[in-house]
C-alpha cells in the first residue's frame, strides 16, 4: 500500500521528465516549444498553475488539489521571478493574499515525507523572497513581512519556517536538502544590501539555528559537503544589528568551546585559504618563475616594493569576515590558528559529486570538496605541516601584492609629507610598519613556513635600503626639531636601528649623535661588496646574495625592539564600526549574486532520492 501511494505521488514528476526528454523543447518564459514550428506554443502546467496564483482569485477554489499538486511540479524560478518583477507595487498588493497562502503552502510542504516536495518548497521559497524584495522600495508602499506571510501569521509561520530547516540541516538523509537548506537561508540574510536592514531577520534572530551550523562544522562529512555556506552564513548572521541591539549569535559563538566545532570551523576556513593559494600558485606557474614567483607563496612578497605585475586577484571577504569575528569573539579560537594539520590540498579523497556553482572570480567562491578535511588525515613525517595562521599569512602576501601594502605605503608617506602632516599624525601608521618588518626580523624564524622565507626577507631589507634610508632622514628631522611630532618621530627613529645602520646621521646637517649600532643594511652591504670583488662579479644574482647573508648571521648583532608584543587595545565599535558596514555590505552583495538554486536537476534528484531508506 505504502509503494502504491508513493508512486502515485511521484507519477506526475516523472510524466514532467518524460515530456522534457520527449520533446525538442525550447524554454524561455516558461513556454514550452516543439521542434514542429507549425506547433502552437505550449505552456508547462507548472507556469499555468503560477499565473493562476497571480489572479486575485483562490487558486484552490476550482481545484482542491492545486497545493498538493503544484509541489510536485519541477519549479521554473526564471519564470516566477519574472513574474514578479513584471508587477508594479499595486499590482503586486492586490494578490497579497494568494502569495500568502503560496508562501505558507510552501512552509507546509517542508514537513512532508517525499523529498521532492520538500526541494520544489525551497526553491520556491527562494524565488519567492527574492522576487517580492525586488519590488520593496521605499515608493512600493508595502512591509516586506506583510507581503509574505501577513502580519497576523508571521510569528507562527516564521517559526515554522526556522524550526523545519533546523529539522532538516540536522537530520541524517538527503545532501542535497540540506545545501538548499543553506541556500535559503543566505537568501534571506542577504536579500537587502545592507543586512541590519532586512527586518525578517528579526525572525531568524527569534528561531536561532546556531546550533545546526556548529553540527554541520563538527561533522566530517557534513563539513565537506556544507561546511563553506555554513561558515558564511554564520559570520553573516553575527554581524546583524550588531552595535544597535544583543545578536544572539553573537552571544553563543563568543562562548563555544567544543574542540570539535571550533577546529572543524578553522579547517573550513583554511581549506578555503589554501585553495586559493593552490590555484593562485598553479596560474603563476604558467605566466613565471623564477625569485619573485616562489617569493608570492610566502610571507616576504608583503615587502616586496616594485615586482613585476602580478595575476589580476581577488579577495575572498566573507571567509576573511568569518576568520575574524572567530578570532575576535571566540578567545578559545586563538588556539586553532596554530594547529598542525597535513598541507592543505596534497591530499585527497574521493567524494559524491556537488552541484555545479556559477564561475567567478578566483578566490569568492568555495573550495573544491577534493580539499580533505586535515582532521581526519594523519599527520605523517614526510607530510609537510601548516596550520591556519600560516595558511593566513600566505594568503595576505598573495593578495596584498597588487599594492606592492608595505614600502611603496612608506614611500607615499613620504611623498606626501607636507600634506599629510597637516592632518594627520603619519608616524603611528610609519611605525606600525616599521614594526611590521621588525616583527618579522626578530621572531621570524618562529612562524616562517621555510628558513629561505627568512633569508629572502633580508634580501628584499638589503634591495630596498634606499627607502628605509630616506625614511630614516625624514623622521630623524623631525625627531630632533622642538616641534609636535618630535616624540612620535623618535619613536620611528628608534624602530629603524634593526633594518639599517644608522652611522653618521648626517650630523652635519641635524647635529646628531653618533651612533655605533650596527644593523642588516649596514652588515650586509660590505659583505656583498667584498665577495663581489673577491670573485670579480660586476652584478651578483639573487641566488649569490641569498648565499652571502645565509654565510653571515653568525655576525650579526640585532637589538631586541621593545613592545613588539605589547598592543593598544583593539576595539571594534566607532573605531571600525564604519568600515565593517562596508565590508557586510560588500559580502552580502556577493553572495545574493552567486547562489544558485536551480543547479540541481529532477533527474539528479530523483536518483538520490531512490538511495534513501
């Protein structure tokens, strides 16, 4: 009995098929075209049973069955989108009631047993909230949770709505509904540019679904699968309202400290680094090699000043946004940046097909699922190890590259001195900078993936000296003139003496101390110039001045600079507030852009369906 009602349900989506594939079929709004042009256009019934729901007559008046059937129907999102935005604002309210009921039907369906019924609810749901927030502008005159569910059923439906896909994302079965899960859900966070603005949120704050994305991370598989959209999400989700009102998620991600979740969180956003890295990698193999194409995969090209123009890239924000609201909420996170784990993307394993995404530009979109999750792989001598901060670090030096943004900022600033002294105080952002170098130079070898990384560092100090002489000239000016930016000048001052020598001063001119400290620039130059002259070369080549300053550490003398561990301390709130309303809204766009819901076919479906017990 139980097979004959299952068959009887399922019936029409197969006779839909089978017309798909009978016929030569051309689709474009939603007409149905045969190869036979002396053939009257036909329309799907799924089309049909949507333009009876922009009537302003009940759909179900005629037809008691119009809801059970019309789930059963492949959804055509181009077509009920287009619909929608084919209406003007009055047009619109006066079949508020029949987008009601669609909107509730589809909510209903989410709790039926047929899966099929379940994907057409959600995609519809989809097509739904995206097209009705198409026409919320301010001259259209309606409330966007009025035109949706009706203020009198919103609580209840809303609450229905979260509490069915929280069943759904937790519950063991279908891939597929659960990533349309997700997709749903980052359509309504991102439905509105600006998301403290989408006021449905408000509902999603009420009906927390916090805990199902932490059991999507700390799963293996469900990590693999969805663990990119979910970290999204969440990082989406904790920046609502965020300095207007208590976040919820705000709250329970701040006080998370399951080892599980937390590092399944740092692999997702790892996984996503390092796929970056290897595609950023693979493309500059084509175009280079050589010094500076090693250099772009660590840490030192963030000091490089004039390399020859790299590949066009892209910054992923919305992975960047989540790694820094974990590391700036969660003091248990701070742990997971150094944990070992395999190099990301040496390894991998096979896994079920995903569903195509659209193409965009490298680095915004997720990382392949063949990226094995480093927690199941065990950590073997002869695999080369990273973690999280590492993975970072390459990251940075990889997308900072097109700014050539650490001494060309320092050459700007001191083109631009005259101007920017009379507004600004340039030293605090000179000596960040500064410190930036020294960081690198004291502790360098603490968190440098390769020794080489360290010497090629020196080399970039030892290329650039110019730069940090002429900076060195123009702090030392004003550090010793009785003038406002005396003290902070000397600070700069006092941060150079690791990168250069700072010998005469130029006495002569600024009646300056000598000064005997001996620093990279000033140890490594003589040394340069003697082997030049010892071999007779008239031009040395990066491999022979790498050699030379490997051949001298033993000799050199560096100052310990203080306060490098010592930090003024961070606060979010009116310092960044502006700039992170920038970034969400940024990422927001994005992702509303890129998600795709209609990727996954009937057919597809239908076989994954036909495994599930």
């Amino acid at each position: 009995m139980l097979i004959h009602c299952v068959i009887y349900d399922i019936f029409p989506v197969y006779k839909e098929i089978r017309v798909y594939s009978m016929a030569q079929t051309e689709k474009k709004g939603g007409l149905l075209r045969k190869s036979s042009a002396s053939k009257k256009p036909l329309k799907e019934k799924v089309v049909l049973m949507y333009d009876e729901i922009f009537t302003t007559e009940d759909p179900s008046k005629c037809n008691p069955r119009f809801w059970e059937e019309l789930f059963l129907m492949k959804v055509n999102l181009e077509y009920l989108e287009g619909k929608l935005e084919a209406l003007d604002g009055e047009e619109l309210m006066k079949i508020k009631d029949n987008i009601n009921c669609l909107f509730q039907h589809c909510i209903q369906a989410l709790g039926e047993e047929h899966p099929i019924r379940v994907v057409n609810a959600l995609q519809t749901l989809c097509a739904l909230i995206r097209g009705v927030h198409q026409k919320n502008k301010s001259t259209s005159g309606f409330d966007i949770i009025n035109m949706l569910v009706g203020f009198d059923k919103a609580e209840l439906c809303m609450k229905n709505l979260m509490e069915s896909l929280d069943s759904l994302l937790c519950a063991e079965g279908s891939e597929s509904l659960k990533s349309l899960c997700l997709k749903l859900l980052l359509c309504l966070v991102t439905v509105t540019d600006n998301i403290s603005q989408n006021t449905i949120l408000e509902y999603v704050m009420i009906n927390s679904i916090f805990e199902a994305i932490l059991q999507i991370l700390s799963s293996p598989l469900s990590r693999r699968e969805h663990g990119y959209d979910a970290v999204v999400l969440l990082a989406l989700l904790v920046n609502y309202r965020k300095y207007e009102s208590v976040n919820p998620y705000i709250v329970k991600l701040s006080i998370v400290d399951d080892e599980a979740t937390l590092n399944g969180m740092g692999l997702v956003i790892a996984q996503a680094l390092s796929e970056y890295n290897r595609q950023y990698k693979d493309k500059e193999e084509e175009h280079q090699t050589g010094f500076f194409s090693a250099l772009t995969n660590m840490v030192g090209s963030m000091f490089i000043a004039d390399a020859d123009e790299k590949i066009s890239v892209q910054t992923n924000e919305a992975i960047l946004l989540a790694l820094y609201e974990a590391v700036h909420l969660n003091r248990n996170f701070i742990t997971v940046l150094a944990q070992s784990h395999p190099e990301m993307g040496l390894m991998t394993t096979p896994t079920s097909p995903v569903p195509t995404t659209p193409v965009t530009p490298l680095g915004t979109t997720p990382p392949s699922s063949d990226v094995i999750s480093s927690a199941e792989l065990p950590l073997d001598a002869d695999v080369q190890t990273s973690n999280l901060l590492i993975t970072f670090l390459k990251y940075s030096s990889i997308v900072m590259q097109d700014t050539k943004a650490l001494i060309n900022l320092l050459k700007f600033l001191m083109s631009n001195e005259t101007v920017l002294l009379a507004k600004h105080n340039i030293f605090t952002l000179a000596l960040m900078v500064v410190n930036l170098f020294n960081m690198f130079i004291t502790y360098g070898d603490t968190f440098l993936p390769t020794p080489s990384s360290y010497d090629e560092l020196y080399y970039e100090i030892i290329r650039m000296h110019q730069n940090f002489d002429n900076l060195y000239s123009m702090v030392l000016r004003l550090s010793t003139n009785a003038g406002q930016w005396k003290e902070p000048a000397s600070k700069v001052t006092h941060a150079l003496v690791n990168i250069r020598a700072e010998g005469e001063k130029l006495c002569f001119t600024y009646k300056a101390e000598e000064c005997k400290s001996r620093a990279i620039i000033n140890h490594f130059n003589p040394k340069i110039e003697s082997y030049a002259a010892v071999n007779h070369i008239s031009q040395l080549s990066e491999d022979q001045v790498l050699e030379v300053v490997r051949s001298n550490y033993d000799t050199l003398t560096l100052k310990l600079q203080d306060g490098l561990d010592q930090y003024e301390r961070y606060s979010e709130q009116h310092k960044e507030a502006a700039f992170f309303k920038e970034l969400v809204r940024s990422i927001s766009i994005n992702v509303r852009k890129n998600l795709a819901f209609n990727t996954l076919s009937q057919e597809l479906l239908l076989k994954e369906f036909s495994t599930i017990s």
